[in-house]
C-alpha cells in the first residue's frame, strides 16, 4: 500500500515538474520549448523581405535587391542594417508589451530570432563580425522612468548568445530630448543635435543595437559619433524596422498611445 502511494505521489511529483516546465506561446498559448513562441506564430511574424541592404527599409517585391532612395541620395553613415521583422502586427504589439509595460516574455522570443538571424548571416560573412556591440543609450532620467533600457537589454542578450563584448557606458544621452514619436528624419536629427557623448575610443568595427528603427535618425547621429572617434566600419541590428509613412489620409485613425494598447491575443 505504502509503495503504491510513493509510485503515485512520484507519478504526481513528474507531471507538476513536466507542466511547470513546458512554456506556452505568448501569442496562442500552445505548448512551446522555442524562447515562448510557437513555430506557427513565429511563422506568421512580419518578416522584413524585401528590403534595402543599406538601411532595411521594408521595400516592395518589384525592388528585391535594390537600395530605398533615401540611401541613394543620402547615404547612412553605417554600412548596413540587420533586422529581421517589420514592425507591424504582432511585431509591434510585442513590442510594446515588453518596452512599455515591462512584459519580458514577449521581448524574449525576438531577442532569440534576432540571435539566429544574426549568426547565420555572420557566418555567411565573417568578416562583417563587430568587435564590439554598443546599445542605444538612453538618457538616465528616462531610464528611471521606465526600470530599463530594453536597447542595452537587447544587447546584453546577443553579446552572449553571439560571444560578442558589449560596450557598456561609452555612449551617453548628455540632455533629456522630447519623444522622438510623430518626428520624421529630419525632426528627429535636430532633436539629437548635440545631445550624444562618446567616452574613450572605440573599437575598428562596431554594431548598434536598438529595438526598433523608425527613421534610422538614433543611428545615423550615433555611427556618425563613433565613426569621427575612429571607429571604420559601422553595423545597426534591431527587431524591427517601420515601414515608409504611407499618404495622409482626409480623416486618419488615431492609434491608443502603447501603454493602452488592447490584449491581442
């Protein structure tokens, strides 16, 4: 009798070990073993093909292969852009979830695609290997606000998963800028104006890491820093990248701010 009870309370023990263990899909809920995301939500994410090599502005199928007019006219001061998504649904409810309301299960799953994206492309090219990561900055008022920098989150993460050094506190915000939302390139460039320090010398090759590049104004001003400390070669990596402004519309759809964003599932 007694053995047959410490048989089922071991059966018992096995199943609550095997069910606290097997993670659920942030979107659909299904069981998941791949960084809290089903391979059939991860399917259904908004990749970022086509796109320009430049700068990842997501493109038209009719411009496979072919640079944005912006990178043509005016080109970046980095070399390329690695980002895998376009910030679009559910793109960017996930997002959000994690930037704004500090939910880090769905920051998690991308931050792992974003990994495996960027070591099968490293090793198609190993000689575009940075020496060195480097996070957005963000100034430390803001950071207080919020609990985290989810650039320096992100970065932190793929240093690790690509053995790569993260450069901690070289790159300062030195004023509080307004938001850079509703801003378009040029706004969001006189925005930044003199407000981005760089402490020490950097390394020959470097990557900055951001979350999500909407006009590639923060990375533009940033490369442009470290390349006048001597920096020769200049990569940005992110999770996402917004679409071109599509023609104002007579009566356009107010979006709710992020913070008040719905449960998508």
């Amino acid at each position: 009798m007694i053995k047959g009870l410490t048989l089922l309370s071991t059966r018992i023990k096995q199943k609550v070990n095997s069910a606290l263990l097997t993670e659920r899909c942030v979107s659909c809920l299904a069981p998941t073993t791949d960084h809290g995301l089903c391979a059939a939500c991860r399917s259904d994410l908004p990749a970022n093909t086509p796109a320009c090599p430049r700068c990842a502005l997501p493109l038209p199928d009719s411009a496979t292969g072919l640079c944005c007019g912006d990178c043509l006219r005016d080109p970046p001061p980095f070399a390329r852009a690695r980002i895998p998504w376009r910030y679009e649904f559910p793109v960017d409810r996930m997002i959000g979830r994690y930037k704004y309301q500090g939910q880090r299960k769905y920051g998690r799953p991308l931050m792992a695609g974003l990994a495996r994206h960027l070591e099968e492309a490293l090793a198609r090219e190993p000689d575009c290997r940075p020496e060195a990561l480097i996070a957005a900055p963000m100034h430390p008022a803001r950071r207080r606000q919020r609990g985290f920098n989810q650039a320096q989150d992100l970065a932190e993460y793929l240093g690790r998963a690509l053995d790569l050094p993260v450069l901690r506190g070289r790159v300062h915000r030195t004023r509080r800028t307004p938001t850079q939302r509703g801003l378009d390139r040029a706004g969001r460039l006189a925005n930044l104006n003199d407000s981005l320090t760089l402490t020490g010398e950097p390394p020959a090759s470097v990557a900055i890491v951001d979350d999500v590049v909407t006009t590639g104004a923060t990375a533009r001003a940033l490369a442009s820093l470290l390349k006048s400390a001597g920096t020769q070669r200049v990569e940005l990596w992110a999770l996402a990248r917004t679409p071109a402004p599509v023609s104002p519309r007579p009566h356009p759809a107010v979006s709710p701010p992020a913070e008040q964003w719905p449960d998508w599932r």
